[in-house]
C-alpha cells in the first residue's frame, strides 16, 4: 500500500496553467516530479509561470488560445510533436461573463460556452491517442476537468453561462468517465468552491466575509488544489472514473 499518491515520472498538460487554480495544480505536479506543460494565452504571464515552476522541476511552456478551434489543434499538435504519451489532462482554462438577463450579450454566452466547454470537449478528443498510449489497467491514464460548484447550486451572481457551461462539464464528466475507462483513461473533475484567482479578485477585498460563510471558515489554497488533483491523477485513485470531486470547504454541503 506505500506509494499510492506517487505521480513521479508522469507527463502532464495543465490548461490555462499560468495563474490561478492552473497554476496551484502544475506546481503541485511539478514539486512532485511531473513533467508539466502549461499554456495560456497570454505569453508573458505564462513565462514567468514556466521560469517560477522551473526552478521546482519540469515545466514547459507552450503559448496557445484555446477559444478558437485553430488553437486547440495547433497546441494538440504540439504536444504530441513533443511526447508520445501523455498521463495526463487537466482542462482547466475557462472564461466567465456577467450581465444582467436582459443584457446578456450573445458573444459574452458564446465566448464563456467556447472555452469552458466546446474547447475542453475536442483537446480531450485530439490528444486521446496519447492518453490511451500512456494508460494501463493497474493506473490509467487521467483527464481531469475544472467545473465549478457554480455549476452545482445557485452562484447568486450574474454568470449565466458560466453556471451552465459549468454543469455541462460536471455531465461531460460523467459521459466521458464512463466512455473511456475500458479503454484505459479515467476522466473525472473537480468543483472548486472560492480560490484566490482572477475570476475571484473583486471578490477577494471582502475576504473575511466570504471565509465565514463557508463551513472551514477559509477560502482554498494551493494545496488543496494540488493535493486533490495528485489523488486523482495517482494510483489511490485508479478506480474512480466519472465523478467530480467538490473541492468547496463545505459549502455546497451548507447550501441546502
């Protein structure tokens, strides 16, 4: 039973891994002996991810705008120019909109469905021969999606589509772990409630607000983040497949 968080010695993708929960999981990997690619679309915050996390272990940097279909095949081509198999999939880069109902623009509903959704859906499919390459019957290859617990229970915000895109991720999830596993990839998500990130900065100035509403009185951190993305992509995890996890401190648990 010793060794069953290892992920030593694995290849790892993060999505949008250059800030926030991205960047918290590739660090994690990093520290604990993953080869990482990160990409994101804005190339000087990406570097100096890359020149941070390098000093920690393996990470590689690809530039890449994942909104587009052009982008998701060329960052896809990409990786497989530079691995022949990849262990793991963390589809984490997402965008998210606010407006009123009334005025809630259509390309602010296209753009947020695109990138959480549409993008997640085809970089999975077009680095799925790398997946099942790297996948095996004691510890499969793994893809982990980021939802949202806004995507559980009422957000009590203005972020019509990212509350759906969310939960059609959280139903990919389940669609997808059931579809991949006899063939040796796990899918599974995770559901983080509030984490320091650019999406929660306005929020973050009523920080001690927010804390105590949750259950753990905290907001998340960086090792929460990791350590629930190591269970997922180590051998303590090889029989859970199309589940998301949520990662909230409580609150969904005290949304009732």
């Amino acid at each position: 039973m010793k060794n069953l968080f290892n992920v030593e010695g694995k290849v790892a993708v993060v999505t949008g891994g250059s800030r926030g929960i991205g960047a918290m999981i590739a660090r994690g990997f990093v520290e604990n002996g993953v080869k990482t690619y990160i990409t994101a679309r804005r190339e000087e915050e990406l570097r100096a991810t890359e020149r941070e996390l390098s000093a920690r272990g393996q990470c590689i940097a690809i530039p890449a705008d994942l909104s587009t279909m052009a982008g998701v095949s060329e960052f896809a081509a990409a990786i497989r120019a530079a691995e022949a198999q990849l262990h793991i999939l963390v589809n984490n880069a997402g965008a998210t909109w606010g407006a009123e109902i009334d005025e809630f623009p259509e390309s602010g509903w296209d753009k947020t469905m695109d990138l959480n959704v549409k993008s997640l859906f085809f970089l999975t499919q077009q680095l799925l021969p790398e997946l099942r390459a790297a996948g095996t019957d004691e510890d499969p290859a793994r893809v982990i999606n980021i939802g949202s617990i806004n995507g559980i229970t009422h957000p009590h915000m203005k972020n019509y589509a990212y509350s759906a895109s969310k939960a059609a991720v959280h139903q990919l999830t389940r669609h997808l772990g059931a579809d991949l596993a006899p063939e040796g990839v796990n899918v599974n998500g995770i559901a983080p409630g509030f984490f320091p990130s650019k999406m929660t900065a306005h929020m973050l100035p009523h920080e001690a607000e927010m804390s105590a509403g949750i259950p753990r009185r905290r907001l998340g951190n960086a090792e929460d983040a990791a350590g629930t993305a190591i269970y997922l992509c180590s051998r303590a995890s090889a029989w859970v497949t199309g589940q998301t996890i949520v990662l909230d401190g409580g609150m969904v648990a005290n949304a009732g």
